[in-house]
C-alpha cells in the first residue's frame, strides 16, 4: 500500500496529528509507526505559513466585482 503523507500548515497542527497514533519526531516532520490504520506507517510533514489561498469573489466572476444585492451568487 506504501506509506502517506500528510502535510499541514502548522507544527503544532501536525504534531496534534501524530499524537493520535505512536509516532517519533524526526527534525522537520513526525513519523507514525506502523499499526492498524497505517500498515506500512506514514509522515506528517508541516509547512510555515498558509498552503492555500482562497480567491477573491471578482476572481471568479467579473460582476461580483462591486457589490450589489442582484449580483450575489446564492439565492
């Protein structure tokens, strides 16, 4: 099956990750031993700073560029 990895945006988020299985720290990412939901093991790797951005609505759609009651996207 191979081992995942997952990676989240925060040390401490990762380690809340790994502290819910047994796990060893190694330097810049957490390594989950093998067990019953993780056969082959797996990493949790953590970044600094936001991994994604959400886009503003105008990127998506020109006309919500100003906002107007009749321009909202939801009904």
């Amino acid at each position: 099956m191979g081992k995942y990895c997952f990676i989240c945006e925060k040390n401490s988020q990762a380690k809340m990750v790994a502290q819910a299985y047994n796990y060893t720290h190694k330097g810049n990412y957490y390594e989950i031993h093998p067990c019953s939901t993780f056969p082959d093991g797996a990493y949790v790797a953590y970044a600094a700073g936001h991994l994604l951005q959400i886009k503003e609505p105008h990127e998506l759609n020109s006309s919500w560029k100003e906002w107007r009651l009749d321009n909202l996207p939801y009904n």
